[in-house]
C-alpha cells in the first residue's frame, strides 16, 4: 500500500535522503529506525505531503502524493513527533474539529468520534482543555486524531512518547488492532517498541537503507555481534566513563554501572574484546565490580554495530554479513 521508489532529498550540498525504496504493505507494521538525522522524518513528511517529493515517487494505496495529493491524504492518518495541538480548545471541540478537517459530517462524525475516543482512552478527559492535560493525555488527543478517519495508511512519529508502562500496552494493543486494515509505519529510538508491535524493520543510516526486513531477521543478526558486559566500582565510574568513552567510542552502551561493549565478531572476537578492556583498566586503575563477561547482544547492540561507524568515520553502506 505505502511504495516508495528512489527517494532523494538534499538540504544544500547535504544528502538527507540517498535513493530509498521502500514497500509497505496492508497488515505490516514497520518499525523505522536510525541515528538522528537518518532521514527518517523527511520521509515521513514526504509520505504525509507535509514535505514535497523532489526527487523519486511515493504512492499510497494507487494514489501518487505528488499528482494524486488531496486523494492520497485523505486515507492517510499522521502522527508528528512534536504535534501542535490548539491548547484552549477541549479534548472534543479539537477531535470534532480534526474529524470535520478530514470530511467526516453529519451521523458518522459522533460515531467516529466515539470510536477513536474509546481507542485512545480518553473519555475522562473529553471537556477538558488541551493545555491541561499531561503529555501522556496529550500524546493520547494526537493519536486520536490521526485515526478518527480511520485511515488506510498510519504514520506514527514515537507514538509513545510520554507514555506511562500501561498506556504503552494500550496503544500497542491499538496497534495490533489497526494492522489488520492498515499499513503503519512508526518511528521510534525505543527498540523494545520495534520488538513488541513491529513484523518489520527498516533501519536507515546517513540517508542509506542498511536494512530491510523482519523483526525475526534483524533479531538473528544478534548472532554476529559479541558483547561483554561489565560492571565498575563505583568510585571508579567517572574515570571508567571517559576512558571507555574515549577508547571505544559507539560500540560502548552505559547504563549505571554496567559497560557494554559489542564487536563484529568477522573482525574482532570477545576473549580480544575482554583482553582490551581488561588491558585498559590496569593502565587506568579501574576497578570492577563484576569481571567483564560476554552476553547476549541485544536490539540496540544490533543498532550500534549497524550503524555505529555513521558516528565515526564513512558511515555503514551495507549490514553486516
């Protein structure tokens, strides 16, 4: 439903966008991923006709957005990052508003009203202004409006920004019932969201696409990544921060006191792995608090090792084989 062909954008003498295909189709949910600055949300407003195509094609369910773009829009929903909503306006004074703005009228306007306010579990809130929501509420009113009209196509900019641990189980629950009629694609830097609700991953790199896939395929890639945890005393985490930092630069995850370090396991092996940073340490007098062992890569070793060398040097072109 969603075919993107040659997709290209510059911003001045930077290439944002580098020739990317893409399909999407009916019943897929594609989880988006990249770095900051991959591309992923100029082609999302390319998709939504927020942004003009200038070099490439997008169509959507047969409608080109370019030639075809009040047709194309009207099947698609959109929800932005950053959402502007209309902060004196009630919770329903705004879902009327969106719903009128995507030709809804008469009868099915307070059906589909009610429809997506039970989706997006707003009812509590429904006379209340905008402005005195909390972020999880208003991320809530976002979502709504971008599937009163119950689109056919459903871009998602981090639905789940701002979301307590239940509402994110609601709005991936949502997610699981609008893939049945629909083709979503959601960009998101919350990996476990990509392995909780997507059947599909597109990870793009500087503007590249360096993979296209299933949730399952990206996942068995964890078989060509090592990764060595470690854990440091703590009078010795400032100093073991900045050294490791320094020494091992992307392929280095710190979350409190443990270290995580993954490598390609065609170029470099864990026991080498371990040998350097336990070589590290003496020189630096850092002292652990659990002797560095290696783990099971996880979906963000995944992402740092696909797309680490784009905070480094050239920027992966190809996955790793």
């Amino acid at each position: 439903m969603i075919e993107i062909e040659n997709l290209s954008k510059n911003y001045g003498i930077k290439k944002v966008l580098d020739s990317l295909t893409l399909h999407v189709r009916k019943g897929d949910v594609l989880g988006f991923i990249g770095p900051n600055g991959a591309g992923k949300t100029t082609t999302m407003k390319m998709i939504c006709g927020v942004m003009p195509v200038y070099s490439g094609r997008i169509v959507l369910n047969g409608f080109d957005v370019m030639e075809n773009p009040i047709q194309a829009k009207e099947i698609t929903g959109y929800l932005p990052e950053n959402a502007p909503l209309y902060p004196n306006m009630t919770v329903r004074s705004f879902l009327k508003y969106a719903g009128r703005m995507h030709g809804i009228s008469g009868r099915d306007l307070p059906k589909k009203l009610e429809l997506a306010v039970h989706r997006c579990a707003l009812t509590q809130v429904m006379d209340e202004e905008i402005d005195s929501l909390s972020k999880g509420y208003k991320r809530r009113v976002c979502l709504a409006q971008a599937i009163i009209h119950e689109p056919q196509i459903l871009v998602m900019d981090e639905p789940t920004d701002g979301l307590d641990p239940n509402q994110k189980r609601e709005i991936r629950n949502l997610i699981n019932i609008l893939r049945n009629d629909t083709a979503i694609i959601i960009s998101t830097h919350i990996l476990e969201e990509v392995e909780a609700v997507c059947n599909r991953v597109a990870l793009l790199c500087r503007g590249k696409k360096i993979f296209d896939g299933s949730t399952n395929e990206f996942e068995k890639l964890s078989g060509q990544i090592g990764t060595v945890s470690v854990s440091v005393a703590p009078e010795s985490w400032e100093k073991a921060s900045g050294c490791f930092s320094k020494d091992f630069g992307w392929t280095l995850k710190i979350t409190g006191t443990e270290f995580r370090f993954c490598c390609n396991l065609n170029q470099e092996k864990t026991d080498e792995l371990i040998a350097r940073i336990q070589t590290l340490a003496e020189a630096e007098n850092i002292h652990f608090s659990r002797q560095p062992q290696t783990v099971p890569a996880k979906l963000d070793d995944i992402f740092a090792e696909l797309t680490g060398a784009d905070n480094s040097h050239e920027g992966r072109t190809e996955p790793i084989r």
